[in-house]
C-alpha cells in the first residue's frame, strides 16, 4: 500500500477541488492578469507538486496520467453549453506539459537522493 502524508493530501483535496470549481464556474474571477495557458500550468503545477508531497513513494507515471485525464475531463466539462465556457485542447496540452516537466524535475531528484 502507498504510503500518504494527510497534510499534503489534505491541500492537495483543497487544490483540486478549487482548480475543478474554477474551471467550471461560468465566470471566475480574475485575480491575477496572467495568459490563459500560464493560469493552467500555475494549476496543474501545483496539483503535481501536492500529489508528489502527498504520495511520496507514488508511481510518477501513475500521478502523472491522472493528472494528465483530470485536465482532459475539465476540457470536455467545459464543451456543456450551460457552462458558458470554451473547450480548449491546447489547454490540456499545456496542464500534460507541465505535469511531465514537474515529474522530470521529481525524478532527477529521487535519482540524486538516492546516491
């Protein structure tokens, strides 16, 4: 069984469940005037970043096409006309991106640890 650290599964619960409620709300706000992409890949950092400190001795690759399909669903969540939001691959693309760039930077970290 993995081992889970409850403080960073706890943020990282409160993470997505902030980045999901975001992505679906007709209008969010706009806290900070940063490129849609940039908003993405500030987000889907994060929530790799927590899903690492969460599950430290986690799949890399398992953490990563998860996060890499919640993206994916948010982008088809966000085709619901009702929702009066734009579907968007490229916006996937840039969560998948970041999510493979964060994982690369944890596993060359795990290597030179273990030296």
């Amino acid at each position: 069984m993995t081992q889970v650290r409850v403080p960073w599964f706890f943020a990282l619960i409160v993470a997505v469940a902030f980045a999901v409620g975001m992505a679906l709300i007709p209008h969010p706000p706009q806290t900070v005037e940063v490129g849609d992409k940039l908003q993405h890949m500030g987000a889907f950092g994060t929530l790799t970043l927590l899903s690492v400190l969460a599950f430290p001795e986690g799949s890399l690759l398992r953490i990563g096409e998860r996060l890499s399909f919640l993206g994916a669903m948010i982008e088809v969540l966000q085709s619901i006309p009702a929702l009066h939001r734009d579907c968007d691959i490229m916006d996937w693309v840039a969560d998948t991106t970041i999510i493979v760039g964060v994982l690369l930077v944890v596993r060359v970290g795990r290597r030179a640890r273990r030296r």
